[in-house]
C-alpha cells in the first residue's frame, strides 16, 4: 500500500516545501491564507504533524547550535526531504482529481430534527447561517490582505468562497421553507386575537369584538340529550378541517381549527342561570380566517358529506358576526357551575357599570370536554353590552 497523508499532513509539508519553515513561522501563513477556512488544522496540533512528518523521515529539522535543546521546537526550522517532496508531489497530483465526499454534520442533524421542536430547528439553522457569514466575511478578508494573490492561491480563495457561499445559500433557502410553514401553521385565532381568547379568571373584563367570520349550525334544546346539538358539534369540526386541508392545498394557507364556540338566546334570560336548559336555543359555531369564503365552505361541506352521513351538515353556513362592546369572564369549572357567575354578571356587574344585554350570551370553549376533568374546563364567558 502506497503511504498517504492526511489533510492536515499534506497542508504543513507543501508548506515547508515551498521553504524551510519554523512552528510559529507556519502558524502566521496558516493564519494569514486564511488555510483554516478550508482545511482542519490547529495551532496546538502543527508541532504534533511535525513530528509525525519527521518520524516518517519525510520533512528534517535544520542545524541546530550544540546548545540549543531539541525540545525548543518553536526555534528549530523544518525542511523537506526528497522523499517527502516525491509523496508531496503524488498526493497534491491524487488531491486535484479527487471529489469530496458530502459528509456535513448538517446533514446528520436534518435527518434529526423531526426529532426536535420547529423553533429549535430554526434557531440552529439561524445561527449555522450566522457562523457561514462571519466565516466568508473572514476569508475575503485574507485574501483583500495577500492581494494580488498568485493563480493557485486565487483559486483556492474562490474554491472556499464558493463552498461558502453555497452552503450559506441552501441553510437560508432551508430557513426559507421551514419559517414560511411556520408561519402558515401559526395562525391561530387564540393567539392572533389574544386580548379575546385569553380573559383574565378573577374579574370581569371589556372587549370590543371586531367583526369575525364563523361556520355555524342552529338549534334548540339541551345539549346534553340532545341529538342535533351532537350532530351538529360534528358537523362544525367535519366541515373546519376540511376547509383546513383544501385552503392548506389550493392556496397554500393553513390555519389551526378553532375552539368550539356557541350563542346561547332564551326568551327570559334568567333560564341560563337557573339552568333550564330546554329553554335554551343555540347557534354552535368555529372561527374561521378571513380568506374562507361561502364557495369553500359549500365546498368543503359537499367534500365532508361524501364521507359522512350526518343531516347537520346541510345546515352549515357562513356567517359575519360583529359583536362590539363585550364583557367577559374565564370561568374555571363545570359547564352546570357557570350559574353563579353568570348571575353576578347579571345583577351586580352589568348595572353597577351602567350596562345591559345586547346580544346573545356567548361562550367559548378552550378545553376538550373529552379529556378534561369537569373541575378543570376552562370557558369564556362573553356578553355583548350597550349603556343603559
């Protein structure tokens, strides 16, 4: 087997083959070519390579005085011998036609990162692209300093400019994509309309409630005996997530399916706080962003009944709902205790403020009635509001 060298071993001997050559002497050209940029080589290991280089008889150290300790490496000056020259002459020859294999750590960690959170994958890749920047700003600052530079020398500026500049083109292209999903899968109306979907549990606070765009379903009766109030819960969240997949295809938006919400009306509003809940008539209904439009939902509500059998669905509409000036409450507990503190909303709240009723009682759901323990459900309690 013919005898190679490493990387960092063909570095240091075609440097001293271009002149005999101290340690620190080989330290200032590898610092002032910008060498680091484009091979593995540190200050702390040039004496080790050194040595090994010598041991192979492939580089010398020049006379030294007699009193000189042949420990001083810094002070004792290297030199190729022939048979260093030779292998130096075949490895450089064997390098220039040889590919380098795409071995970047980087690659191992896309590979990873399903494996991690969306914002830590960002976060590396940010500061990955960073790092390349800083790393080519310093490169073409060597070479403005060796300026003008020898054709071989040339090259390899533009070789590790090049290498540079690609990888620091695929990390921001990659960033591109991952925060562009981001982005889309973001949308969230709990958090794009935060000061409404996070209301404080102690106290009543006003809101004032743009217009806002739901898919809805109406119906009458208890809804905890009720079959269409059940088919109709599942016809909201059919018909969301449908309309999530095609806007998320067609127009490449995605959105997070909304909270269940619901407006509750009686003919006497004192049935909500004595719970007489066959009084109680109700429009369920999903937020939805503001570019659904009504094709998409009959769309999207043709699309769901072709898998689904359930007679709600034909009564899902769009609507525009525009509720103003609101008072509202998180109420943290079963849906039958929300009484009492409907009933001081009523009769303390509302007309110590000089406030009525004007519109109906709105509540939303932020907690999954199916993995929620009924003391821990969180619901807001909303009601649209004019000055007496």
């Amino acid at each position: 087997m013919e005898p190679t060298l490493t990387d960092a071993e063909l570095t240091v001997l075609g440097l001293l083959l271009e002149q005999p050559r101290h340690g620190y002497e080989l330290e200032r050209v590898i610092e002032d070519r910008g060498v680091r940029a484009w091979t593995a080589l540190g200050f702390s290991s040039i004496y080790y390579l050194l040595d090994k280089l010598a041991a192979r008889g492939l580089i010398e150290a020049a006379a030294t005085q007699a009193t000189q300790r042949r420990s001083a490496k810094s002070r004792a000056t290297y030199r190729v011998t022939a048979a260093g020259g030779d292998l130096c002459a075949a490895a450089t020859r064997d390098a220039l036609t040889a590919l380098t294999p795409v071995r970047s750590r980087v690659l191992i960690g896309m590979a990873n990162s399903p494996g991690l959170p969306e914002e830590d994958v960002v976060a590396g890749l940010t500061r990955r692209l960073g790092a390349l920047r800083e790393q080519l700003a310093e490169v073409r600052a060597a070479r403005v300093r060796q300026e003008p530079l020898p054709a071989a020398a040339s090259a390899i500026f533009d070789y590790s400019e090049a290498m540079l500049r690609a990888d620091a083109g695929w990390t921001e292209a990659t960033l591109g994509t991952l925060t562009k999903e981001a982005a889309v899968d973001k949308y969230d109306i709990k958090k794009a309309r935060r000061e409404l979907y996070a209301p404080s549990a102690k106290d009543f606070v006003v809101v004032d409630v743009p217009e806002m765009r739901y898919i809805v379903v109406d119906g009458h009766g208890d809804p905890n005996t009720s079959a269409a109030y059940a088919e109709a819960v599942e016809a909201l969240f059919t018909t969301a997530y449908t309309l999530k997949f095609a806007g998320k295809k067609a127009l490449d938006r995605d959105f997070v399916v909304g909270p269940l919400e619901g407006l509750w009306r009686a003919d006497d509003p004192q049935a909500f706080v004595t719970r007489d809940k066959q009084a109680w008539a109700w429009t369920m209904m999903i937020s939805q962003p503001d570019w659904i439009t009504e094709d998409m939902v009959r769309a999207a509500v043709a699309e769901a009944a072709k898998k689904k059998d359930n007679p709600a669905l034909a009564a899902v509409r769009l609507i525009r709902l525009a509720e103003g000036r609101c008072v509202q409450i998180l109420h943290i507990g079963s849906y039958d205790d929300e009484a009492p503190t409907l009933d001081r909303l009523h009769h303390r709240y509302l007309p110590d403020h000089g406030l009525t009723f004007n519109g109906d009682h709105h509540e939303i759901y932020l907690s999954d009635v199916r993995r929620t323990e009924p003391a821990k459900l969180k619901t807001i309690l909303r009601q649209p509001v004019k000055t007496v």
